[in-house]
C-alpha cells in the first residue's frame, strides 16, 4: 500500500474518532447555550417571555429570528435534537472547509478535505463551538459559501442570501454585507441586505412584542453577558480586564472600533479586487471580531479559513500558521485566574499577553494583512498569498525542465 493511502486511512481514522466523540458527547453532556437556544424556540411563541425572563438562568441573548429558528427543533427531545444540531455543526464545517479550500486553490480532494477538516476540530474555537452548543459553524458555512460564490460572479443569483441569514441570526456577520459593498459585490451587498431585513420581519411576525424590546432594549444591553470574562477575546473585553471593570472604558472606545472597521474593510476591499478572495474572507471575519464589543472564544472559528490562507504561503507564513495553530488548540488564556470578574482584573506584562492571546494573534493577523494589502495596492507584490507557494514551484519545475 503506498504512504498516500497510509495517510488518507489515518486521517479518515482520526475524523471517525472525532465524529465518534462528538456525538457521544452530545447523547451525555446537556450543552448550555444549545439548551438555551431550545429554551428561546419554546419562549419566542410566548412573545416577551423571550427577553423577559431567563433560561436555566440565562438570558437569551440572540435575535428574535434567532429563536424563531429553533422553534421546530424545540418540538424534539432534547437529546435527539442536539445529536441532529451537533451533526448539522460537523457538515456545515467540512462545507466551510470546502470553500476555503477552493478560494485558496487548492482541489478539494477527500484525502485533503478530511486533513484540514480533522485537524480544523482539534481547534479550541471548534470544540468549544460543540462544547456549548454553537451555532458559529453554520454562520461560519454560510459566510463563506456566499463569499466562494461571489468570487466567481458577484451578480449571481442568491450570493448574499447566506450572509443575511447569517447577521440576522448573529448580528457580526453583518460586516460582510459592508465588505461586499466595498469590494464592488453591490448586488451581493443589495441581496444580504433584504435578507437580513425579511428574517428580522419574519421575527416581528412571530413575536412582535420581543422583536420591539430585542432592538429598543436588550440589543444595546451588555450587562446581560460578562464582558471582562476571559473567554470574551475583544478589545472590548481586554480593556475591561485591564482598567478593572467596563465602565472603565472609556468614550473613545468607539473611535477605535470604527478605526479597525475601516482599516480591515479597507485592506479586504483591496485584497479581494486583486483577486484574493480568501485573504479578504479572513480579514473581514477577524475585523468582525475585533470590533464587536463581546467575541467569545468559540467566535473566533475564523481562524480555520486563516490557517488555510497562512499554510498556502511561503515559507514564514507557514511558521505563523504553526504558531497560530499550538496557540487556537491550547488556548492558553483558560490557564489565567478567571472567575467572571476581580481575578481578571489588572493584569500586566506576560500575563496580559496570555490572557488575550486570541486578540493578540487576531491583530497581528491583522497587521500582516494590512501590510499585504499595501504591497499589493503599490505593486510591489502582484500575486496573492495563496498563490505564491504554487508560483515559487512552478518557477523550480521550470528550472528543472531547463536543465534537463
């Protein structure tokens, strides 16, 4: 048998391993958020009962569509319905893979497909997702098919459908919808939009009461999440770790997160007009995250189609590509004190840098992006990321057939 085949058995081997835990894990482990979720679909008919009231004392903190999603789940026992949503998560994740698989170039052969998938599920973003109950790899899938396909033809039927649905269910999203815009996907801009809008209706169909409070009220309520918790990896959160509480923040926090809106949707906008579509995918994902005030860790699934862009570079991309690799599977921010509130206040040197290691890696994922874009823009570099390392090969087989 020859060592291709040897591998792809081991990575199939390790994928049903994986695909074997999660669903054992979902038969025996109630995921709180996914419990939540099913709590919101039953709530959502009750109208204001929604936001009015908590759930295994938690607030449901998504929007009104959002739950209107799950009502026909919530008709399901519980374990029946989250072995099918766990399920749902591992496929939309392969799709997701897919497409960042085909924006980079490469060909999306089973062998290599199971390889980035199995390793993409050992990323604490990924598990974490399935830990809770997530929804974050069905956005992740649908943002990035629709991206996928405006790469190819912008003005195609139903591009944007997919990152509506998204930001309706999770408003972040919605950046996608801004960087379509900006990078010349007008109608794939125009198509997200009524998207959007149409599901947010659909919620004030279904419970008009709740979808009133969710925009007038609960949407600009952050004291219903912990914002200085650990596992809350955006600027907003390292601020409110650092200066000892949120309301420590202070009124140029905004300034900020308009400062990295524009910066990232500017460096995508030059990325993807140069044809580097999956360069533009990663970094309006990340400035997504970045910019939101609350970025869980599970939220940072963005690191998959990044990891991608990274090892299909050169060679120091592919070191970055480790480094960001050891740190999205050891998350080493759970090793800090952390409790929800005074543990994590007032850190300082390393011990900043630890605790918000996942922003840290985002910025300068950020950083280098920016600097790429820069290249690109002055014509200093032609070629996207994802396009060097086959070019460099094709320059040594070139050099090889010469001397043959």
């Amino acid at each position: 048998m020859t060592e291709a085949k040897w591998n792809g058995r081991l990575v199939f081997a390790v994928l049903a391993i994986e695909l074997a835990a999660i669903v054992c894990f979902s038969v025996m482990y109630d995921s709180l958020d996914f419990h939540i979720y099913m709590w919101g679909g039953e709530a959502v008919l009750d109208d204001e009962r929604l936001y009015r009231e908590q759930g295994l004392a938690h607030w449901f903190t998504n929007t009104p569509f959002a739950a209107v999603t799950f009502a026909p789940l919530a008709t399901l026992p519980l374990v029946v319905a989250r072995v099918l949503w766990q399920l749902s998560s591992v496929a939309a994740f392969v799709v997701a893979c897919v497409a960042a698989m085909k924006l980079a170039g490469w060909r999306a052969s089973r062998a290599t497909v199971g390889g980035v998938v199995a390793a993409g599920l050992a990323l604490q973003p990924m598990y974490q997702t399935f830990f809770q109950g997530q929804v974050n790899l069905i956005l992740l899938a649908l943002v990035l098919t629709d991206v996928l396909r405006a790469s190819r033809d912008g003005g195609a039927r139903w591009v944007g459908v997919g990152v509506g649905v998204a930001a309706a269910m999770k408003l972040t999203p919605g950046i996608f919808i801004v960087f379509f815009l900006v990078a010349g996907r007008t109608k794939a801009a125009i198509t997200a939009g009524m998207t959007f809008v149409c599901c947010t209706a659909l919620g004030f169909v279904v419970a008009p009461g709740a979808s009133w409070l969710y925009w007038t009220e609960t949407f600009y309520d952050t004291s219903r999440v912990g914002v200085p918790y650990i596992s809350n990896q955006s600027p907003n959160g390292a601020f409110a770790r650092m200066l000892n509480g949120v309301d420590n923040v202070g009124a140029w926090y905004p300034v900020l997160q308009v400062a990295l809106a524009v910066i990232g949707l500017g460096a995508a906008a030059v990325l993807a007009r140069h044809d580097d579509w999956l360069g533009a995918a990663a970094v309006t994902g990340t400035t997504g995250l970045l910019v939101s005030p609350i970025s869980w860790a599970h939220h940072w699934v963005w690191i998959m189609p990044a990891l991608v862009l990274l090892v299909r570079g050169g060679r120091k991309a592919r070191i970055a590509a480790g480094a960001a690799y050891v740190i999205f599977v050891l998350a080493p921010f759970w090793w800090t004190p952390h409790d929800g509130g005074p543990r994590e206040y007032g850190f300082h040197g390393l011990m900043t840098l630890v605790a918000n290691c996942y922003l840290v890696a985002g910025l300068a994922f950020l950083v280098f992006m920016v600097w790429r874009a820069t290249e690109i823009r002055r014509g200093v570099t032609a070629a996207p990321i994802q396009d060097r390392a086959r070019t460099r090969s094709e320059r040594r087989e070139d050099a090889r057939l010469d001397v043959r």
